[in-house]
RNA sequence: GGCCCGUUCGUCUAAGGGCUAGGACACCACCCUUUCACGGUGGUGAUACGGGUUCGAAUCCCGUACGGGCUACCA
C-alpha cells in the first residue's frame, strides 16, 4: 500500500471543508454513497464542514426529484450536512444554476487575461474537424494546441471580428488555453504525485452557449468560494486535474487550491458498474429506490431490500479503506474515529453482494431488538400481520434474528408467531409416522392443558412422557415442529409454544393431527 | 490510438526489505444442535510475468502483460 500523506495532515492549517457535489441526474449509487461517506467521515473527524453542492449546470439533464432523493438518502444513511441548499449556511446558493453569474464574470476574467478564449465553432463545424482530422492513431481528435489556431475563434478571428461576433449574438463558449510544453503535478492524497504533460490536456470549454459553466470551470470557482479544504472525488476525474490545476493557477492561486484525493472506483462483477445493470447483477446499485420519472422504471435499492444503513454504510467503508486491524465492523462513530484517506486503497474494488449481505446479518444480530422493532413491524404489517404487543414482538425479534439476513427474512421468520401456518409440510413427517406418535400428541395435548406455560417445562413433560411412551423425544421434535411452524425452521420448538401460548399451541397439535 | 490510474487467495484486504505470506466473505469437512440458524475447529486457495538493486524483495527500480478510467458545449 503507498501511503503518501503524512505531510499533508502537517500543513493542515486551515479549517477543514469538505463537500459532496452530486449531479441531480438520477439515483445514488454505490460509488456516489460511498464518496459521500468518505467526506462525511473526513470531516467529522477533523471537526470540519460538510458541504452538500448540487452540480446542475447542464439543464439537459435535469431529473425532478433526484436531488430530492439525494437528501433522501444522505438522512437515511446518518449523514446529514451542515451547508447545503436544504440546510443553510453563510456560502450559498449551493446550488450551481443559481450561481451563473459568477462562473462568467471568471471567465472572462480568463479571456482578458490571455488565458482562455471565445470560440464560435457550431457544433457541426467540430464535428466536421474530428471527422476529417480522425486517423487510426487518433480515433478522437482534441481541441487543443496543434488545432486551435484552424478553428473559429477569437485567437484566430481578428479582434474587430470578434467584436462584431459578440455584439451580433453570435453562439459561443470559452476555452480554456492550454499551453503547450508545461509539465504539471499535484500531490494526491491516495496515489502520491501525479503529473501531466500539458501538450496533451485539450482546450476544455469553460463557459456553454447557453451561460452556464462547465463542471471544470464551476468546481474550481465553487470550492474556491466555499473555501473548500480537501476535494474528493472519483479516480474518473483524475485526467482533467490539470484542467483544474490551471484554473487554480490563472484564478486564485495554486497556494490556495484544495488538497485532492481521487478515490478508487467500485466496480461491478464484469467491470464498471453502471447504474442500468442494477437489475441485471441481481443486487441493488442505489441506495433506495429509484423510479425514473420518464419511464416510471423502479430500480431497487439496498434500503427497500433490507439493509440497515448502519450494515451498508460499514461494507461501503470498508471497500477500498481498512485501518490497519482485523476489525471489520465498525460504527459510524468507530470509522469517524479510525478513518484516514491515507490508507485508502489505491486500486478499484470489485463489489461483493455476498459480503455485503454478511455485514448486514452481522449488524441485525449486534442490533438490540427495541432498535428493529419498528422496523419489523413496519414490515410485518406491510405483509398483513397487525402487531398488538410490542413486547412480544421485541422477544420474537430476539428468538430470530440470528436467522435474518435481510430485514424482510423477520416476515417468514415469525409470521407463524402470529397466524396459523396456511401449508403444512407434512411429508417431511409422514414417511415415520405412526400411530403411536399421534397417540403421544393427544396425550400431549391433553397433558399441557393444565400444564404451568414455559418452555422448560414444556420441554420436559414432553421428553418424560415419550420415554413413558418408549418413543425417542427426538423422533417426536420434529413433527411437533412441523405442527407449529408448518416447516422445517425457526427456533428452538418449546420456545415457539411458549410464545404460541395454551390454545394456540393445542389447537396446531389437533389441526395438524387431523391431516397427518 | 493517446493520456492517466492500477495489479497479493474467486472477492475485500494485511504485511513500510527478513514469512509457515495473516484476516474476512464465499466454498468444503467436522463439532454443537434430532429443525433452520448462531457458534466453534480445521481445510482448499494469492504476491501477473521478466529483468535488475540487495546477504535478503509481495515490498524499491525498469520493462512487458493484463485490467480500469478519461479522451462532449455530461458530470
């Protein structure tokens, strides 16, 4: 493991900033939750800021209700902002369409500086370029230094043209001006330096012909602004830092720019996890439920499939960062206090639904049964099953929970606690049934009418009378099981009766002895 | 194609030059339990390859291979 960033915590002078700067284009998915915790984490720990921005700069895009839905799901995992468009604070408006004004005024900045220019190309004339100029060595032709001055614009065009352009309404963008020979690096926090040779950066688009920044020229000005600290974001962006390194430069300063780490990626069983496989790898890629306001395509998400956040939350942490022992479960708290961006790991993550399932059993089982109370019963009652006595729910709940996965196993788990079972699986009995043993379970029956109810006693006025009966208690667990439960489950068979109660319990022996 | 990032059991990972390469999930076996689980014990299973440097390399360097990302007026 490279671990790189011990200088970095040493010149941490000022007040940690950090901010999770989704796209409101659809549902969150594992990677975008996962970053989100990353910062949450980062900040919590340092005592600093945790800054939710929503990067809509490209109307094209706009989805009603994912940003909704982003803080939807932020709420449900525990990880609540202290500035965001939902939450206030003294650097808004965090949401970027309503900060457009700003974005241009550094732009041409830019542009009478000598650092970025107008560009009228039409979007046919560029693809005429890349057309023409693609070879087999170059199936995509950049807009950069070795063509920029064959193109339309204000470094070509003379300035009384480019005037005459402007004034006339003309569609444009700014680019950025790329110079040619600069060797560019920036210390990441996870991957140690990283450099670039800027011949090979292509002159990105600042500013869209509608007015709006691109993403590039929008981060550098917004966490400017915010006074961002440390940027985290996808190892995806990593070839367009030095787009931003320049930006930094020309604009506010390398000194002031933030400390950077680009995060690993999650990938999926056949490489990139892309959100419309969710279906297809047979587990969720959202964290909740996602439906598409076009399509009204519903894509499930780990909370409606029964995770506790605290579970997802716990695997997600641990894809791709380990504190250096065997733990493995750890509490928000835990990983606040243990976190560090140093030993994130540097290569991508496969993502492992059999592990993340096993986290989720391990949190159900540490779980105190008054925490999933209401959600069991919320869930049992979706299922048809009124709940009467949260008591008696709370110790079925801790007769069960060893056998629960996901939340929606507790419906199985104990709706016989509550209904009488509607199948039966008697042929698991019937091949050594016999008369003797349906002669115990009347004797039975009738024995624990007037019986004290326990299952200690339960069990052994049950074991007492078999040996009267020369029959092997064990040989009779089984179909007693079977009467009570109607399978081959569920936990121990006097601990059932004794929540099933007297005439529950006789009622299941007579009804079951009438079919076997 | 170019640029950037990466590579330890099937998967997530530990090991900051000195090891029988450790743990977890999954899988298998056994124990516990006359249900299903939980739990316990054990097992199968990895340093991509080739060169260096070194007494000694998973670890440092170079190359190769492979994987991933980016290459939009998307983020």
């Amino acid at each position: 493991m490279k671990r790189v960033s011990r200088f970095i915590f040493a010149s941490m002078s000022r007040k940690v900033r950090v901010r999770f700067a989704p796209s409101p284009t659809g549902g969150l998915h594992l990677g975008g939750v996962r970053t989100v915790l990353y910062n949450y984490l980062f900040a919590k720990k340092y005592k600093g800021d945790f800054i939710v921005r929503i990067e809509d700069t490209d109307q094209s895009r706009y989805v009603p209700g994912a940003e909704e839905y982003i803080f939807d799901t932020l709420k449900w995992c525990g990880m609540i902002p202290d500035e965001s468009v939902q939450h206030g604070g003294d650097f808004g408006p965090y949401r970027q369409s309503e900060r457009k004004e700003r974005y241009k005024q550094f732009a041409l900045q830019l542009v009478n500086d000598g650092y970025a220019y107008y560009a009228f190309d039409t979007p046919e004339e560029l693809e005429k370029m890349r057309q023409d100029l693609k070879t087999e060595h170059n199936p995509t032709p950049q807009y950069d230094h070795h063509i920029r001055m064959k193109m339309r614009n204000s470094l070509t065009l003379s300035s009384d043209e480019t005037h005459k352009l402007l004034s006339d309404g003309e569609r444009f963008v700014i680019r950025i001006k790329v110079p040619e020979n600069d060797q560019l690096s920036f210390t990441d926090m996870i991957r140690g330096e990283v450099k670039f040779d800027t011949s090979t950066v292509d002159d990105k688009v600042l500013l869209k012909a509608d007015g709006m920044p691109t993403y590039h020229l929008a981060v550098v000005v917004d966490d400017h602004q915010m006074q961002i600290s440390h940027s985290f974001r996808g190892e995806e962006w990593l070839p367009s830092a030095p787009v931003h390194i320049l930006l930094w430069k020309y604009l506010f300063g390398l000194e002031n720019m933030p400390q950077w780490a680009h995060l690993p990626l999650i990938l999926g069983p056949n490489g990139k996890l892309s959100k419309r496989d969710g279906a297809k790898y047979g587990f969720p890629v959202f964290a909740m439920n996602w439906t598409d306001p076009k399509t009204g395509e519903t894509t499930e998400g780990f909370k409606e499939k029964g995770f506790l956040p605290e579970a997802f939350l716990n695997y997600l942490a641990l894809l791709g960062w380990n504190d250096g022992s065997e733990q493995e479960i750890f509490s928000m708290e835990d990983l606040i206090e243990r976190f560090s961006m140093e030993r994130v790991h540097s290569a991508g993550a496969k993502f492992d639904y059999e592990k993340a399932k096993w986290f989720n059993h391990e949190w159900i089982k540490k779980s105190s049964n008054s925490f999933l109370l209401p959600q069991v019963k919320t869930l049992l009652e979706t299922n048809g099953i009124t709940i009467v006595d949260d008591t008696l729910l709370e110790k079925i709940i801790g007769l069960i929970k060893d056998r629960c996965t996901l939340l929606p196993d507790f419906v199985p788990q104990s709706s016989f606690f509550f209904q009488t079972p509607a199948t039966i699986d008697a042929d698991a009995i019937r091949p050594k049934w016999n008369e003797d043993k349906k002669k115990f379970f009347v004797a039975y029956s009738e024995k624990i009418l007037n019986s004290e109810w326990n299952a200690v006693t339960l069990e052994n006025m049950f074991k007492e009378l078999a040996t009267e009966k020369n029959i092997k208690p064990g040989e009779l667990q089984l179909p007693f099981r079977i009467m009570l439960v109607g399978g081959k489950f569920g936990p121990p068979v006097f601990q059932i009766a004794e929540v099933l109660g007297k005439d529950e319990t006789v009622k299941r022996i007579d009804g079951a002895l009438k079919i076997f």
